[in-house]
C-alpha cells in the first residue's frame, strides 16, 4: 500500500534505462577505442618509418658538405647555402658525391701502395644505394617554381617614380618571406625546368649536367622554389620514401632550406594479426550504426517521424552519426591507400634491377617518372590519411563521454562543465578579449626581430606558449629590455597570475559541487551489479521485465491519455497520479498484455521512492516550472470569477457583491479541501514511507536503509 507519482516514477526509469544502457555499452566502447588505437599505432608503425627518415634527413643535413679545405673537410654544409653560387658548390661538392656512390668508400690516409686497398679503391658498386640500404629508384629530379614570367610578368608594386632608380624588373614570386610551414612546403604547384640525374649516369656525366645547368643560369632571380626528389625504396622495413630537399628564395634575399621526408608501405599488412585488427574495429563501428539505426526505427514505429526530433535529435546521437561518419570517411581513405600502394608496387617492379642498356634508356626513364607519379601521390595521400588518423580519436573521446555521462561518478567531468557552461562562456569572452590584445601588441612590437610573432597566428601561438611556462625571454629582449619587460610583466599578471587562477577557480566551484552530488549515487560496480542481476532474472522469464520495457509501456499509455485530456493542467493532474505496484502491473499488462511480477512491481516502485527522498533537496528546473503553471493557474480562475462579476451593468451593487462573495467563499472552499486532501496525502506518504523503509530492509538487505 504505497506509490509514487506518475512523472517521478518515469523520471526513474528513464535513469535506469539510461544508466543501464551505458553500463551495457561501456565495454564495446572500450573496444572500439583499443581496436582503433592499435590499428592507428601497428599501421603508423611511427617506430620504422622514423629510423629512415631520420637516417636520410641527418645524412643530407651533416654530410651533404661543400666548400673543402684538403680532401676531405668541407666546412659548409646545406644549412650553408645562401646564394646561388653557394647551392652549385652544395650540389656538385656535397649531394652528388654524397649520394650517387659509385665506388667503393675507404678510410682517410689509406695506404695506396697497398694491393689491396688498390683493388678495393678500383671496385665498382651496384649504383643506385644510399646509406647502404636505401636504393635510389631511377634517378633524382629536380625542379622548380618561378615567378614573373609568362602570365605573372607584371610592373612592380610600387612608386612610379622609384623604378628607374632600382633598374631592374620585378619578379614579384612572394609568400615564403617566412619559413614555410610543412603543409605548403611538402607541396609544389606550376613547375617547371625540370631535369633528372639518373643512376645509370657516371659521376662525370652527373658533374657535366650539372655544370649545364649553372652555365645555363637555371637558378637565378625568377626562382621562387627549388624541389630536388628522391624516390627511395628500402626493403628491411618494406617502405617507399619520397624525400625532397627544398630551397626557397624569398625576395628578401634569404634562402630557406627544408629536408621534408614522406614514406608510404609497400604492404599494410605484414603481421599476421593486422587484419583482425582491421574487422574487429570496422565491426565495432557496424554495429555502432545497426544499433543506432535500430532505436531510430524503434521510435518511428512507436511515435511516427515526429518522434525523431522529439526522442532522438539529442547531442549524444549526433556525436554517434558524427564518429561514424568519420570511422567511413578514414575506412575509405585507408582502402584507397592500399589501392595506390598495390599501383605503387606494380610500378617499381616494371622498373628492370640492373642497369639498362644505351637502346632502353627511353623506356626506362619514361617507367621512372611513371613510378615517380605514383610515389608522389600515394605519399601525399598517405599524409592526408594521417591528419584523418589524428583527428578521429577526439571523436573517440566525445562518445566515451556519452558512455560516461549516465554514470554520474564517471561523469563528473562532463556535469561540471555543462554546470560552469555558462561562466566559462562569459569568462572566455573576457580571457580572449585579452589574449588577442596581447597578440597583437606582441606581433607589433616583436614581429620584426622575433620570428614566433611575425605573423599573428604565430603570435597566437606564442602567447599560448607563454602562458605556460615557455617565456621566449632571450628572443623577446632583442626589441629592447625596457620593451620586452614591460609587455612581459603585463602579460604574466594578467593571463596567468589572474585569469588563469580565476579559470581554475570557476571550474573547481562548479567541480565540487558536482562531486558532491555524485557522492551520494550509485558506482560502477554497483550498476553493473544490478544490471547483471536483471539480466539474469528476464533470462529466466519469472515475469521480470526489461526497464525499457516498462517505460515505453508507460509513455505509451501518456500518448494515449494526451489524446483525451483537454488542457495542460489535466495532463498536469495525470503525471501528478499515483503508480502504486497494482497500477503498475496492470497498465503492463493493459497496454502490452505482458505480465509484471508483483515484485519487480514492488521493488520498482520501492526503488523509485528511495531515489526519489535521497535526491529530495534537488529541485530542478521542472518542478519549478510545474509548481509555477499551477500557481498561474488558480490566479488566472480568480481573476476570471471577478471579472465575469464585474463584466455585468451593476443595477444592484450589493447583489453583486453577494454573488462575488459566494464565487470567492466556493472558491475558498475548494482551495481548502485541495489543501486538506494534500495534508492527508502527505501523511499517507509520511506513513507509507516509514513502513515503506522497514520492507525495504527486509527485503533489500545489501542495501543501506535510507534514512526517514
């Protein structure tokens, strides 16, 4: 003999189901998260790949050197090359000799009376190899994009009165006043001049082209880009590099160097559990879509398409589609990289393994471009790929929150910024306000002499450094000390010993007290627990429902009884009824014509009360606005009764007050009884759940008894 209101107790079982659900999915979440991060790490395999690219890049940095005193010491190296006679030295004193080994290397000072060492001085290697273990595919081509010719042949930017004085042209070419950034370096677009040193050439041959080309001046004032690339391919790791060493001219007159490696595999594949890995992870995401897919229609089917957007449209279920749109989008570039891979593989092996004869020599260097196209696009594809790697794991991250979120102590992280949304929004509008401020006096004041603020992002990002320890000091005094202290001193006051505290601040105000509330609430363990508890007994089939039967079972019959109440405040006084467990079975088994044992009825509603009274001293927002509407309610009927008084010509005004005075006593005796019946409603309550309390800890004695 006890019950619960009616919108308290579906307010219950949403939570359970909610909650029950996430239990249920934490694992699988789990497993697409280990799925997907051992194939981003076994296909990255970051660890090979790195030991070439190093390899190659520290070769060219370190020992590509020029401008020799003696026979073998040069004292300038790539870093090194500043114009452009400096570049011809680097490359026919440096990168030639460095890379198109065609003798075999010996130790300085060797003995050359030796028989020996003059046999080995006079042997021939296979050509091709560099470092031993990388083998040059075809040749190196080189490359380059240039400015003011043809279309962008233009008078220069500036005053018509100057330009006799400079007497040249101008070649405009401008963007790379500053060191490119890896995403515009690794790419080159209109070029043109391009040329090949192949292999098969003699070292004198290499030389005498290269002599061509500066007598030729194919380096000179309309450069804006130098590519030099060099198709690799090493079988110890199965890896196809594509490694360029880029010059840009700025028309400052600097030259900056970059030496940018990309590598692809030859097969993605080489450990036998890879491709499980591959079906585990793209299973998890499948099943992601079927289930989702499956509430979608379970919804249609019981509320119609309206259903959708009333039910479904909520910020998880997006975040769901979200993350499987992008595991497809990652999928489809990953086959597609197998596919360019598999074109990659066919090129090379069309390619013959010694060197060509003089009457093959066109066939062969037409296979090296063609294996030269595809190397380049499978190698930038694959970067492309990577980025599309990187990002998916922060979709990752939203839908382990979404498996969090309906275990208030794994969500306390996500409810304490829901609960500081609003002070953090203002906050941040406040804290960026002066973040920029600070970038832009920054990029002022320090662009010329700082590179970190030549531009404003860089500025962005360097603010961002400061703020957490990375001062810059020693860059930023060259601009003056008086400068660079003063801007310093504001900057660390104000982003980090005040804003950044205050940000701290807001965060633990809201984090303590959400910590607060899930104090009280049910762990893991114990929602697991429960969860397998009922698991077992609906597979035993003892009239033990599932949860979200029962609530689809009641927001069913709320559907049909919407059709038949008039206004808000019936709707009102249905939510407001009692579910005592006979209701319960019986609108089961009214509305589904299954059958609800009295004790899970019993223990639903027990349940739902214990909730109900542990969470009492929370309010929220929706019995706030019921209480209100109510209140509205009977004032908006008072107001009624006076003027429906009022409205009629006041021929006799003590008649007229009678009559208001008997609405109003009518009135006042209803309110009265509504209020009686409520005290006496209370003190069933009260009755009810002192017994309620006794039966709960007899027949819930794992349960710590609440307290009356």
């Amino acid at each position: 003999n006890f019950g619960i209101p009616r919108v308290k107790l579906k307010d219950y079982l949403k939570s359970e189901a909610e909650q029950s659900e996430a239990c249920w999915s934490l694992p699988f979440t789990l497993l697409l998260v280990v799925s997907y991060a051992l194939f981003a790490i076994f296909h990255g395999n970051a660890t090979e790949v790195r030991a070439v690219q190093d390899s190659l890049e520290h070769d060219i940095i370190e020992n590509s050197n020029f401008a020799f005193v003696g026979d073998y010491i040069g004292h300038k190296g790539v870093e090194d090359v500043n114009n452009v006679a400096d570049f011809w030295s680097w490359l026919s004193k440096g990168l030639l000799p460095l890379v198109f080994v065609q003798m075999q290397p010996l130790h300085e000072s060797y003995n050359t009376s030796d028989p020996g060492y003059a046999a080995a001085e006079s042997k021939a290697l296979e050509r091709g190899f560099w470092l031993y273990f990388n083998r040059i595919v075809g040749g190196v081509r080189f490359r380059q994009e240039r400015s003011g010719e043809g279309d962008d042949a233009r008078p220069c930017d500036t005053i018509e009165s100057l330009r006799p004085f400079y007497g040249l042209s101008c070649v405009h070419g401008l963007g790379y006043e500053l060191d490119p950034q890896l995403q515009n370096a690794r790419m080159s677009t209109d070029t043109t001049s391009e040329v090949w040193l192949y292999t098969y050439m003699d070292m004198v041959e290499l030389q005498a082209e290269v002599w061509e080309l500066e007598r030729n001046h194919w380096f000179d004032r309309n450069t804006k880009k130098i590519e030099i690339s060099f198709p690799i391919y090493n079988a110890e790791h199965g890896l196809h590099i594509l490694l360029f060493i880029n010059f840009f001219p700025n028309r400052g007159g600097h030259i900056w160097k970059q030496v940018i490696p990309l590598a692809t595999f030859a097969n993605w594949h080489t450990k036998w559990f890879s491709w499980p890995i591959d079906m585990i992870w793209a299973l998890c995401v499948l099943w992601t879509f079927c289930t989702e897919l499956l509430e979608v229609l379970k919804i249609v089917r019981r509320r119609g398409l309206p259903g959708i957007r009333e039910e479904y449209l909520t910020i998880w279920n997006a975040f769901d589609w979200i993350s499987m749109v992008c595991a497809t989008a990652v999928m489809i570039m990953f086959v597609v990289e197998l596919q360019m891979s598999a074109v990659l593989n066919d090129a090379m092996m069309a390619l013959p393994a010694d060197l060509p004869a003089e009457q093959e020599l066109p066939f062969f260097n037409d296979q090296v471009n063609t294996h030269m196209e595809a190397l380049e696009e499978s190698v930038q594809y694959e970067y492309q790929l990577r980025r599309a790697v990187f990002f998916y794991p922060f979709i990752i991250i939203i839908r382990l929150f979404k498996a969090f979120a309906a275990q208030p102590r794994l969500a306390l992280m996500t409810s304490t910024l829901a609960a500081a949304g609003k002070d953090l929004f203002h906050f941040l509008i406040v804290f960026l306000s002066i973040l920029l401020s600070f970038a832009v006096s920054g990029c002022l004041l320090f662009g010329r002499e700082v590179k970190s603020f030549g531009t404003f992002y860089q500025a962005m990002v360097a603010c961002w450094r400061m703020m957490f320890g990375d001062l810059m000091w020693d860059e930023l005094r060259e601009v003056g000390v008086p400068e660079a202290m003063a801007w310093t001193w504001l900057f660390i006051t104000l982003n980090v010993m005040i804003l950044l505290n205050m940000l701290l601040a807001i965060i633990m105000d809201h984090y303590v007290a959400c910590k607060v509330l899930a104090g009280s609430r049910e762990t893991l363990w114990g929602e697991a627990h429960k969860a397998i508890v009922r698991f077992r007994a609906e597979r035993r089939g003892e009239g033990t429902l599932p949860i979200d039967k029962v609530l689809q079972v009641i927001l069913k019959k709320d559907i049909q009884m919407g059709s038949l109440l008039a206004n808000l405040q019936e709707k009102e006084l249905h939510d407001e009824q009692v579910m005592r467990p006979e209701t319960l079975v019986g609108e089961v088994e009214e509305v589904s014509g299954l059958r609800m044992s009295d004790e899970q009825a019993v223990l639903l509603i027990a349940s739902a009360i214990r909730a109900l009274y542990s969470r009492r001293g929370d309010m929220d927002m929706e019995e706030v606005t019921r209480l209100t509407r109510k209140v509205n309610y009977r004032t908006k009927k008072l107001m009624k009764i006076m003027k429906s008084n009022f409205e009629v010509e006041p021929h006799d005004e003590m008649g007229l007050f009678r009559d208001l005075t008997k609405d109003l006593a009518l009135y006042t005796d209803e309110l009265r009884q509504e209020r009686e019946a409520h005290r006496r409603e209370v003190e069933d309550l009260r009755t009810l759940k002192r017994g309620l309390l006794l039966q709960l800890q007899l027949s819930l004695p794992e349960s710590s008894p609440a307290k009356p």
